[in-house]
C-alpha cells in the first residue's frame, strides 16, 4: 500500500509542480540484491530476477538523465502496467494465482 502511495505523491508533484521546472521520477524496481532481501530472494519478487545494485543505479542514472516519471529497472514492469490497467479483474486474478504459487 505504501509503495502505491509513493507513487500517487510522485504523480501530484510531477502534476502541480512540473510546469514550474521541478523534474519528478519514481524508481519502482522488482528485486534488488541488498543485506535487506538477502534472505528473502526466492519467492515473488525474484520472478522476474534479481538486480544487483549496480544495475539498478546506473538505470536510475539513465533514465534521470532522460528526464522520465517512471524508472523500471525491470522492462517487463511496464507491460505489466499495462495489463493491469487494460483489465483490472483479470489482473486481480493473476496476482492471486502468481501469489498461490509461493505462498504455501
């Protein structure tokens, strides 16, 4: 909830204060290898595999430097995006599928 909460605060300032030259990016990344997640690295969040941090800042980098709102360290994140705004309930059903597969 609070991951979709940073993102909604992202969009209000990139909204009110965009046209007045302040520059807004929110970095939604999957997995990234960290002392946090060392543990935690074989279930949903590795699906689409783990970054190392190396990786992931230099596409922080990258897509600053581009001046974008969105920066996906995973590219599939975007399709993902997509469907789940193409048809909301058939993305709910997914996500519990994908969720029953690792939740045991």
């Amino acid at each position: 909830t609070t991951k979709h909460a940073a993102v909604a605060f992202a969009e209000t300032m990139s909204i009110r204060y965009g046209d007045k030259g302040v520059r807004v990016s929110v970095l939604c990344p999957q997995s990234v290898r960290t002392a946090m997640t060392a543990s935690r690295l074989d279930g949903v969040a590795s699906v689409d595999g783990v970054l190392e941090p190396e990786q992931l800042a230099d596409c922080v980098v990258d897509t600053m430097d581009k001046e974008e709102f969105l920066i996906l360290p995973h590219p599939q994140v975007r399709e993902y995006m997509m469907r789940k705004a193409g048809d909301y309930d058939r993305w709910l059903k997914g996500m519990r599928k994908l969720r029953d597969a690792y939740v045991k």
